[in-house]
C-alpha cells in the first residue's frame, strides 16, 4: 500500500508519518520542498525507513511535483500548510501553499487513473470568530472567514475546490487548534497571541492524537471496517477535555513559568473580535470510527513544559522582568492589536475591536471583565457539554437524512441564505450533483446540495473574501446574521479588503 503525504515537516505530518509507518506493509511518499532544512531532513527518513520511504523534492505549488507524488499512490494525505504567523508575515507564502498548492495536489490527484483516496486537512478558522453566544459549531455552519486572515482564507479556497473537482474518494478534515511540543516557542516571536479573544472556545486536539487519527482512518479503511466514511466534511476535535477559552488558554501554557493570563496581560491587549474558534457539536462523529482522542490538554501543557527545562526557570524570575524582555516586546510587534491601536491602524482596529473608540475603552484592570472560564455567563461546565449546545439554523429539515434530500430543501436552504436555487429539479438524494443557485447580491452559481448544506459554502463571488463584505452581506443573509451579530453591531457597514500593495483597507459602504 503507498500512501502519498504532504506537510510531513510540520507538526501534525511529522505524527502523521511516524504513527502510520507503524503499519505493515506500507510505502510512504512525501513531500519535501528545497529549503536546506530538508535535505537533512531527507536523509534522516532514509535511515530510519530505507525502502519503506520514498521522497520527492519541489514546491508544492508544481504541478510536475505533485503529479510525481501521487502517481500510483492508493491514499494521498493533503497536511501542508502555511500557519499564522507565518501567513501574516508572507500572504504570499500563505497563498502558494494553503491555495495553489491544494489546487495542483487536487488535480493531479483528478488526473491519476485509478484515482486514490484524498484526504484534505482544512482548518476551524473557516467558522471565524465565536464568543460566548454560539460557542458550539458543526458542519454545515457558515463559513465566515475573519478579515485579513490569509490563512484562512485560502483555506477556504482549497477546501471549495476539493469538493467542486469531481474526486471519486474524497473527505475533508476541519482541524481545530493544535497543541505541540514547540507550542510556546513558536508562539514568542510575534504578536499573534493577542489575536486570541478571552471568550474565544478552543477546543485544543494534540499532534499526536492528530497524527494518530490518520494512522486509524488508513488502518480501518484499508481492512474496508469504514464504507461511509467517504465524500463528507467532519471536524477533528478532542471532545470535553480539549474544550477551553483564551483566557484558561493562557492560563495552562503561562503556568508552565509560573504565570496566568492576568500576571502577564491587561484585557486591552488583547482582540476582542476577529479571532476563530469553536467546541465541536459533532466532534464524536470521528471518534466514534476511529477511537483517536487521547491527550487530555491540561496534561499534555504539563508534558510541553517537561521538554523545555528552560522554561521552569520563569518560574524563579520576577514577573516584572519578563514583562520587560518578552511580552511587552510582543504586544508591541507590528502583528499585535496593542500596536495597531498605538500606530492608529484603522481597518485592522475595526475589524478587530468595532473601531478605535470601541478599542480605546477597553480596560486595563481584569475587575469586570466577564469570562465564560469563569461561569459569568453561567456554569462553565455544562456549558461545555454537547447536549446543552445551542446550535445555529441551517435553513432547512435537517432531519431529513442526506439520501431524501430534494428539490424543495434546497428552495430552504437558498431562500435562509438569501438567494434561490435556479435549478428546477434534482434527482432526489444526489447530493453531489451540481446545481445552480443564485445569491442575495445576483450572482449566478453552481455548487453542490452537499457543498451548500453540509459545507457552509455560498456564493464564490461574494461570500469568499476578498475583500470581506459580511456587514452587507448578514442584512440580507439570516444565515449568516445568526452568527454574525453575536460580534458584530448589526449599525456595522464596513467593507474590508487589502490595497495593491497588501495595506488592510476599511470603508463604510453607504446603507
């Protein structure tokens, strides 16, 4: 069996490769690009794995490299990806890998005869931001992607083209966020952290559990125990004991150096809005065919700080000190929402606060600030349990299983996002046929029943950043205002978007 891989380099792929070479009888082919890094990297796979490992060099935006990945393969595992910061800091890089790379990896994958199964990893950042009103999401919630987000956005457009390329064995894996052994490292370079919202739901899932989880799929589709498994969206989660906020967020990795979220920040330094996350509803779906989810998060932040000596020293520094050096070195990066309160940055101030005056009255002190960790919005456990969920409305019977869908659920479901369905007929349960819709703003196009219902995708013209027109958009979309007014005045009516040189714009459109 050859299983073909990308983004074996990265945190969740390296698991990935390492958990399904435990299998018999399997060929592994990855992927690395030309950095110098790699050719290390490369070696040290040949070593360990010899025959068993097969390796191309290239970019994953090559055709040529993709086409020499895939061929002959029976699985292919689509895990590259350029992650924030990195994303925020070369939007090119984020387009090249999360984009143009899922577009070649997917054709080729479309041009391979037989075809092999594809498994593509996209990301929780497509359901955008969630507070305390709608913490839980699923599939088939809408897709709204935060504005200057890079990485999520092109996501976005890798994931809509793997379900509108025709693949015979397909299935999309939402992955939510990912704790790591380099966690605080790669987090202490940059102001991305104070992207976090202190009532953002985190549902934190391990690497290992990650990597595990594609090792189970292989091992239990290869002995054919999964026939349903295929053609549907799910979201990789790590149920009740990965659920979480920011606020305990930092509270778990500062206390690793003998810190909390309120030793080292003030509530002003951080996002208020703009920020993605979300405890999954249908989480289980996944476990319960592959019986992946392991590491409890508290005591895998225990485990991240026992691999790093280094960082047990914090707890013997003065807070004071490591303010000084690091934190207040990180709320002042450009990527930090202090800094572009500071710099008077107004788009990225609007999109993440409501404006600058919204910014400037957020306090300093922790005194009021009502966090869901701490039950001000009621118990923090049971809010937390799927079944006191209070799910959002996908515009039609959702009883109704997949293979009864008809005409008339999709006239629902168009006419909740606004729009219609031009299409006259469909042939009862073809989820997978393509039928054209129309949107709110006039748009003609075609998509999938199961693109639309079960993937959260609308219109490809307006719905899809860039640029960002949610404001416009949820006064006409009670789909999309369900969500977006739990963080956003529905007074709002600004238009995001990135200038020809890559600035973050913002306009108020006229009502």
């Amino acid at each position: 069996m050859r299983i073909a891989m990308t983004g074996t380099s990265g945190n969740m792929g390296r698991e990935a490769l390492a958990q399904t070479m435990e299998l018999p009888n399997v060929v592994c082919r990855v992927l690395l690009s030309l950095k110098k890094k790699n050719n290390k990297l490369a070696k040290a796979l040949k070593k360990q794995y010899g025959e068993r490992i097969e390796i191309v060099r290239g970019t994953i935006a090559d055709s040529k490299a993709c086409e020499a990945l895939v061929k002959d393969a029976d699985y292919v595992v689509h895990m590259a990806a350029v992650i924030p910061p990195h994303s925020d800091a070369s939007p090119s890089a984020s387009e090249e890998c999360n984009l143009l790379g899922a577009v070649a990896l997917i054709d080729a994958v479309a041009d391979c005869k037989p075809q092999p199964k594809y498994i593509h990893i996209s990301t929780v950042a497509l359901y955008g931001n969630r507070n305390e009103k709608h913490p839980f999401g699923r599939v088939g919630d809408p897709l709204l992607v935060s504005p200057f987000d890079h990485y999520a956005m092109h996501k976005l457009y890798g994931e809509r083209h793997c379900l509108d390329a025709g693949l015979k064995m397909w299935v999309v894996l939402r992955q939510t966020a990912m704790l790591h052994p380099n966690m605080m490292h790669d987090n202490i370079s940059d102001g991305l952290m104070f992207h976090t919202a202190l009532n953002a739901p985190l549902e934190w899932v391990s690497s290992r559990d990650s990597g595990y989880l594609i090792k189970r799929i292989l091992e239990r589709d290869m002995a054919g125990e999964v026939p349903s498994f295929w053609k549907k969206i799910y979201n990789i989660g790590s149920g009740f004991k990965g659920m979480e906020t920011g606020y305990d967020t930092f509270n778990d990795g500062f206390a690793i150096i003998g810190g909390s979220a309120e030793k080292f920040f003030k509530p002003k330094y951080l996002a208020a809005r703009n920020f993605h996350g979300l405890w999954f509803y249908d989480g289980g779906e996944l476990e319960k065919l592959f019986h992946y989810q392991r590491d409890d998060v508290h005591e895998y932040w225990k485990w991240i700080g026992s691999q790093h000596k280094l960082y047990k020293l914090g707890k013997f520094v003065p807070k004071g000190l490591i303010d000084l050096f690091l934190f207040r070195r990180l709320r002042n990066h450009k990527n930090s929402p202090y800094r572009w309160v500071k710099n008077g940055d107004t788009a990225r101030v609007t999109a993440t606060f409501g404006g600058m005056e919204k910014a400037r009255a957020l306090p300093g002190k922790w005194e009021g600030v009502k966090l869901i960790a701490k039950g001000d919005f009621g118990d923090y456990d049971e809010m937390r349990k799927v079944e006191n969920a209070v799910l959002l409305d996908h515009g039609y019977d959702e009883s109704k299983p997949q293979e009864e869908w008809d005409i008339e659920d999709m006239r629902q479901a168009a006419q909740f996002r606004g729009g219609e369905v031009v299409s006259e007929t469909m042939k009862k349960g073809d989820a997978y046929k393509k039928l054209v819709w129309k949107c709110c703003e006039g748009h003609e196009f075609e998509a999938s029943p199961y693109t639309v219902l079960r993937g959260g995708h609308w219109c490809p013209a307006c719905c899809q950043p860039t640029p960002w027109m949610f404001d416009r958009l949820a006064k006409k979309m009670p789909f999309y205002a369900q969500v977006w007014y739990d963080s956003h005045d529905p007074e709002e009516n600004y238009l995001y978007d990135f200038d020809e040189d890559g600035n973050a714009t913002v306009s108020e459109e006229e009502k």
